[in-house]
C-alpha cells in the first residue's frame, strides 16, 4: 500500500511538472501564462548597440531563419554593417541628388536589404562585424562625421566647380574609420577558397524578389501597393496595402505555415516593456508609471515602465482601423523599431500574442526576446515583411500576386 501511494505521488508530481512546463510567462513574479502555438528558431540574439540599425539587425535575423526553414544547417549570421555600410553609400548618393531633401540618417527599412543583397551581396558576420576593434556598437561619432561631409557636399551645390565625386572616397574613408576596411573577398572555410559578396549572397540562395513588405492605413487605397510614408524609406520603397483584419491574419497564417516576419513598430508606448518582456495596451493608460527617458534610438530598452500589467492579464484596449489610422495621422504612432516575429502564442485567456526577438541584447532583460499582444500588433504595426509563399492564395489574388 506505501509503494501504491509513492508510486501515485510520484505520477502526480511528474504530471504536475509536465503541465507547468506547458506555459511560459514574461518575467519572474509575473502570472502571465503563455502556451505555444508555434515557434520557430532563430539565430543568437545580438545587440545593435547604441546604434539605429536595428532594420539591419531585424531584417538579417529574419533572412537567416528563412535558411533554416529553407533547411540549411549550421546557419551562420550575416552582417549586419555590412548592409549599414553600403546602404550609408547609397542614402548619400540619392541625398545630394535630392538637394539634401531627403532623409539622410542611421535609420532605414527592411526592403534595404534586398537593395543592397542585389546591387552588393553580404557577407557573414564572421568575416566584417563592424565593430573594428571596439567592444560594442556605438554610431554617435560616425553618424556625425558622414552628416558634417554631407552637409559640405551640398554646400557645393550651385558652385562653378559643381560637386567633386570625391566625396564618395570620403564617405568610404569615414565608414573605414569606423566599421573597417569593407571585405571585397573572402575565405569561407578551412579549404581556402576564396569567394566575394555577390557569389556568397548568390550561394545562400535567397531570392530576394519573393519578399514583400505589407502595411495597413486607410489613407491609401486597399489592396494596393503604396509608398511607406515614414521618414527612414529614403528609398521610397513600397508595401502591399491591406485592411487590418488583413494584416492580423497574413501574420498568424505565416506563421501557423512555418514562416516567421521581420516586424516594424512604433515602440514608444507606455504598454511596450522590453525590460519586462511585453507589450499591451492597457484600456487604462494611467495604469502604467514611466520613469525616465527613451533613447532616441530606441537601443536601450527605454524607460522604466512599471504597473500591474505587466504582471497579469488586463483588459485591452479595442483596436480598430479608425483608432489604428488615428495614431498615425496625428503622429502618436511613429516608425521607431525593427524587430522579428517568431512565434505565436496564447495565454491564459486565450488572448494571442507573438513572440519576438529583439536587438537590444539579453543584458538584464529577458532573453532578448518579448511578447507581443494581438491588441498591441493591430495598433502599433508599421508593416510586416516576409516570404510571398506565406500568402494565402486568396490575400496573393486580392494583391495581384503571383
């Protein structure tokens, strides 16, 4: 009889142990009960720094899980200023040709990438990590100096000599200084042979028209492409128009087929704590104390946000598309961050949240990575970016997509 009720102590322990291991929450202390739907891996998580780069970071760490579902192993990380250095070449060649009239900043956006992938190629991060000797990232002092020799180059505008291509050699001058020499080849492995940029981008595979980029705001038209009208698309790149509904399930169902998305969003809202591993929107605002300040970079995990929704469920605020298009028309809603979505989840009460990692490292926050409310992606999406075979057959008609 004592052997039958430590055997059932010990099923019932275990089955206890085994149903608590189904859930996951956000920080310790908190009874936010997550249960997965789907996840899927991604490489480590790096930290930008004091840097804005993290559409680089973000849009990277999406191309490199996309070699994973595509069933590569042992996927090495790309680099990241790689991509920063030669989209920097690009902003100020399309900025003097603009008379100075457009953005010309550390920002940028995720169709950057397949801008530089096909004009450049990439590179591993092994091979040109942009750190040049330092131990972190910090673009204060390179930003300045590529703003100041812009600033001059424009100054020559009018002039009798006209603009001396010179100033290409500096901008590469400074971007030495302060990322390295740029790698124009390369060794891969122990067998010596050497490759380049665009062979190497050539052998991962990717092919970088299957991407797209999807947004939702009523000022265009639906189910259209349109023009991102956020200061950071120097490149005037477009997105597929979709109405919100739309963009929640685009979102899901990539997801649920085994795709993960870059994410861009506004992340300065008091709901939005990376240090506490969430982000929602509390019907009550007031609920959430701030002390401290955002970086103006969003690279720091912000200011301290504290309040009982961080620990436990609360109550939502009803995000339609009205109060979506609100945010963003009278600038409440602002493009600050790029990160990627790799997960879906629910918690206790069924509410759906994705999982997402970050740029800003794992330092004392929780592991790099954050939940996401559904109520928060509807109102704070800027766009989503991913492979057009995550489409529904019905959103790729409706987009004229093939």
């Amino acid at each position: 009889m004592k052997k039958l009720i430590i055997y059932l102590g010990v099923y019932l322990f275990s089955t206890l142990v085994i149903y608590a291991q189904q859930y996951t929450t956000n920080i310790e202390g908190s009874k936010y009960q997550f249960s997965k739907v789907v996840s899927y891996e991604a490489t480590p998580v790096q930290s930008q720094g004091m840097t804005g780069t993290c559409w680089s970071f973000s849009a990277l760490s999406f191309l490199e899980s996309e070699l994973m579902r595509k069933g590569q192993k042992n996927v090495q990380p790309l680099s990241e200023m790689y991509i920063v250095r030669k989209a920097y070449e690009m902003k100020a060649e399309k900025y003097l040709r603009m008379d100075g009239k457009v953005n010309f900043a550390e920002g940028g956006a995720f169709h950057d990438i397949p801008l530089v992938i096909k004009k450049y190629g990439i590179v591993p991060y092994s091979v040109y990590d942009g750190l040049n000797g330092s131990k972190s990232y910090n673009h204060s002092e390179l930003f300045k100096e590529l703003d100041n020799e812009m600033k001059l180059v424009l100054s020559k505008i009018g002039a009798e000599e006209g603009v001396s291509a010179d100033y290409k050699k500096r901008i590469s001058g400074i971007l030495d200084k302060y990322l390295g020499p740029e790698p124009t080849s390369f060794t891969l492995d122990k067998s010596g042979q050497k490759t380049d940029p665009k062979n190497y981008a050539n052998q991962l595979g990717l092919q970088m028209e299957d991407y797209v980029s999807i947004t939702s705001f009523s000022n265009h038209e639906f189910n259209k492409p349109c023009m991102l009208e956020i200061p950071d698309n120097w490149a005037w790149g477009e997105s597929y128009n979709v109405p919100l509904e739309d963009l929640v399930s685009v979102t899901i169902d990539a997801l649920n087929k085994g795709y993960t998305l870059a994410w861009g969003a506004d992340v300065s809202e008091k709901g939005f704590s990376f240090k506490n591993g969430i982000a929602v929107v509390p019907e009550n605002s007031a609920t959430i104390d701030v002390k401290g300040k955002d970086n103006r970079n969003f690279n720091d995990a912000g200011a301290d946000r504290m309040g009982n929704a961080f620990l436990s469920p609360v109550k939502e605020k009803k995000i339609t598309q009205e109060v979506r298009q609100n945010g963003y028309d009278n600038k409440t809603t602002t493009d600050d961050h790029g990160m990627h979505i790799v997960g879906l989840y629910t918690d206790q009460n069924g509410t759906r949240y994705f999982l997402v990692k970050n740029s800003w490292g794992t330092g004392n926050y929780p592991k790099g990575y954050l939940y996401v409310s559904e109520n928060y992606f509807k109102f704070k999406t800027i766009n989503v970016y991913l492979h057009k075979d995550a489409l529904s057959t019905e959103i790729k008609t409706n987009l004229g997509l093939k």
